[in-house]
C-alpha cells in the first residue's frame, strides 16, 4: 500500500473519530494536544485504525504513537510485515 493511501485512510479514520473538520490534521499534529483526543480517545483511535486495516498493534509500537506521523509510520511498517 502506498503512502499516500494510508495518510488518507488515517485522515479519515481521525476525522470520523474526533469529529473534526477536514483539513485540520496535518502530519505534525499531536494526537492529544492539536486534535484533541483524551484517553479514551487514543484507545479508541487505535482500535479503528487496527479495524480499517487489518492489522493489530503491538503495544509497544502504540506506546509510540504520538502525532499523525507516528500512527502513519507504524501502520505502514505493520503492512510492510
């Protein structure tokens, strides 16, 4: 899968998920403090992101995960696997 296409997937999993208008995630925000995600949240961000690609995180590459880039890098090492 190309890059491109899971920026986008992820994009669009984070806009259903924090209810948030398009165009206001960039690579660089962080997932808490610029979108606005608490706990929960971030739970429930990666429980998505397993379900869209089918895939399931390990914890210590959730532990990772900080701002949009992060998920991006992780999701696309886990389909590379």
């Amino acid at each position: 899968m190309q890059q491109a296409e899971i920026i986008d997937r992820v994009n669009k999993v984070l806009h259903e998920e924090l209810d948030i208008p398009e165009g206001t995630i960039q690579q660089e925000s962080h997932i808490m403090n610029d979108l606005g995600a608490d706990s929960l949240g971030s739970v429930e961000i990666v429980l998505c992101m397993e379900e869209e690609f089918d895939i399931i995180m390990p914890d210590n590459d959730i532990d990772k995960i900080h701002k949009v880039k992060d998920i991006v890098k992780v999701v696309g090492d886990l389909l590379e696997r």
